[in-house]
C-alpha cells in the first residue's frame, strides 16, 4: 500500500506548495484524531460554553480543533489566510502565500458525546495574486469549481483522509503506526441507488417538490420509482458523504419554510463546496436543487445553501420536480 507522503511526492503535476499546504492541513488532522480518540479520558467532551458565529453552542472539541487547525496553517508560509466555520472573519496568514484555506474542524459535532462518527472538513482555494492589497473577504468568495484541493477525514470506526486534486478521489486509513496508507483509489459513486439520508424530522417544513420526491421513494416499488428504498440518518454530513462515496445514495438537506431568509442550513464554503468536489470528482452529482453546486458565486463566508448530492439518476429526478 502507498503511503500519503509518496502520493503526494509522486503528484508531479500539483504545484509542491499545494502539496505543502495540504501536508499542513493533514498534520492537523492527526492531532484533531488524538483528541477525538480520547475523548472523556483527555476531558475535551461536553460543552465550551461558547458560540459561533451561526449562534450555535459549540463544543470543547470544536474549540480544540478549530484552534489546532488555526496554528498549523499560520506556520505555513504558503498559506495567505484561513477562514473557519467557527470564526467570525478570515484570518491573514503570511502576504506571499499562493493559498487560501477554508474548513470545518468538527463536522457532525452535535455526535460528539456520544460516539458516533464526525470530521474535518477542509477546502483549498488558490488567490489571485493579480489583486493588489491585503487579503480582503472578496478573495475567498470564489466559486466551488475554482477549489485547487478538497478534502475530509472522518474519525469513525476507522480514522480516513479523503482527497482530491481534482483528478479523482484517493482514500487514506490510518494506521496503528499513525501513518496513512491508501486503501482506494478513484472510487466511483453508482449512479442509481436505492439508498436515500434525510432528516425526515422536517417533513412538515419542506417545500412541495421535496415532499413530492420523499413520497415516490417512500411509496417504494408499488410507487412511481418501481423500486424499495432504505433510508439512513446519521446527522454527520460527512459521514453521509463516506458512505455515499463507498457505495452510492443520495443525500439531501433541503431548504425550509422556517426562516425565509436563509436558503439552507448547510454552509456553502465549509460543507457544501469541499464535499461536492469530492462527490462531482467521484461521479456524482450536487445542487442546490435548482443549479449545479460548485457554480454558485458565493457573496460571504458563512453563505447557506440547500444541498442535494449523489448518485446522478437521484440528484437529477430532485432538480427535474424542482422546474
């Protein structure tokens, strides 16, 4: 098995600071994994007692990584700036670095406490030297087809790095030597299934072609679809994504009628974008139901969006009943 150091040695044709950048953005993660790993023996469960910048109740571990990512990242001279789900602004880094780095440090953290798997999240984008002055927000606002890299690792059962450069998809588990091995290359998500993740908790909330889609797949194969579906909820999206990524389905976090001025819950910078590389570079699909995912101009960091992705023939028939 090859190593994630000879991978990204053998990567000839990614510029060696984009290498570098994501090295950094790894090593983090390994720290992030020792904390996680210990959990209530190292005393990081439970909450911080603090708030982001979504008014969200954060957690120990959600401060940890986040501040453990933020460290990493600023000891990398390649590196101009950050922005985390966690932070209010972006954070300059070094004026001569080529690129931005944008990330959730603990996808899934509402799980923590109780075992179940969560992940980094984590985005590269490459700056437009050619704009004079500072690093300003409008640096970071570019579409999800611009990401130079893209990526994840989850901390399950297994501890895994997902990555992309843009030409496929590599998977990396962690061994006990705390070394990553590559254990699938270029994984292709089917383009039918008949596995679908949904918080069906919302039902009530969720716009008509939305509740029309669940029904042909609840109404099973006596329905429109011709055919059973399972359904599963993690309420990790990271971990939806894995699985979707190992064996297909179709994940969806629609918008809803409970606050009309956000157009989703999920964050198009720290989510969406990263996981949507991922999912489009492993042949899947994302929306927002209405338009590609990775074409959307963003207008801010913590922009939210609808997110449909998957397996094609699904992600399809969503934006269809949308018009």
């Amino acid at each position: 098995m090859q190593t994630f150091q000879h991978y990204l040695q053998s990567q000839n044709q990614v510029a060696p600071e984009l290498r570098d950048t994501v090295r950094s953005v790894v090593s983090a993660c390994l720290n992030i994994s020792a904390n996680v790993r210990l959990g209530a023996l190292a005393g990081v469960l439970g909450e911080a007692g603090t708030g982001n910048v979504q008014g969200e109740a954060q957690k120990k571990l959600d401060v940890i990584a986040n501040q453990i990512l933020i460290d990493e990242l600023k000891q990398n001279p390649n590196v101009a700036g950050l922005a985390s789900e966690e932070e209010d602004d972006f954070v300059a880094c070094h004026e001569q670095g080529e690129y931005l780095v944008l990330f959730d440090p603990l996808d899934g953290s509402s799980n923590i406490d109780v075992n179940i798997s969560i992940g980094t999240i984590f985005s590269v984008l490459k700056r437009d030297k050619t704009v004079s002055g500072s690093l300003k927000v409008e640096d970071f606002l570019q579409k999800g087809a611009q990401q130079v890299a893209a990526g994840y690792v989850l901390y399950g059962v297994q501890t895994v790095l997902v990555l992309t450069f843009k030409h496929g998809v590599n998977v990396f588990t962690l061994n006990e030597q705390g070394e990553w091995l590559q254990t699938h290359e270029n994984p292709k998500i089917p383009e039918q299934t008949a596995e679908f993740a949904i918080n069906m908790s919302n039902q009530r909330h969720w716009e008509m072609p939305v509740q029309q889609y669940i029904g042909e797949l609840l109404a099973g194969k006596d329905g429109a679809r011709g055919k059973n579906y399972n359904m599963r909820w993690v309420a990790s999206m990271v971990a939806e994504v894995h699985r979707i990524l190992m064996r297909g389905g179709v994940f969806l976090y629609p918008k809803d009628n409970r606050d009309s001025s956000k157009a989703g819950k999920l964050r198009l910078m720290y989510e969406a974008n990263p996981l949507g590389l991922i999912v489009a570079q492993s042949g899947g699909k994302i929306t927002n139901a209405r338009e590609n995912m990775l074409e959307i101009q963003p207008t801010g960091l913590h922009q939210r969006v609808a997110v449909v992705l998957g397996s094609a023939e699904e992600v399809e028939r969503v934006r269809e009943l949308h018009g």
